[in-house]
C-alpha cells in the first residue's frame, strides 16, 4: 500500500498538472478526466487550492500516458 504521508507532494502540483494537460490535449479535457473544473485546476495552479493526495495520483497516471494528437 502506497503511504501518501511519504509520498503526496503538492508543491509539485504546476508541474504535474502541466504533465497531464499535455498528455490530455488540453486543460478542459483534463478537468473532465480528473472530475474537476478548469477553474478549479488554475486555483491549484494559482496556489489558492491545494492538491489533494488522490489529485495527485490521477494527475500522475494521466501524465504518464502518451500525448494526444
């Protein structure tokens, strides 16, 4: 079982975000994938929101996909 004490790392959040966008095609899709607004995603890009552990692991497995054409 993964420990997200030892492995959630939300000042990596832009950076994972960005990541999955690429792989998504665009921030909207992304949004509808992870089950999120845009606007919501750009207050975490923002630092208003934080990122929550379970984001994290859905931002992660996206961005490790291969980008969409």
């Amino acid at each position: 079982m993964i420990d997200a004490r030892v492995n959630y790392t939300p000042e990596k959040a832009g950076e994972l975000i960005r990541q999955a966008e690429k792989a998504a095609g665009s921030k909207t899709v992304l949004a509808e994938r992870v089950g999120m607004t845009r606007q919501y995603l750009n207050a975490i890009l923002r630092g208003d929101k934080k990122m929550s552990y379970g984001l994290q692991v859905m931002l992660e497995c996206i961005g490790n996909e291969q980008p969409r054409q």
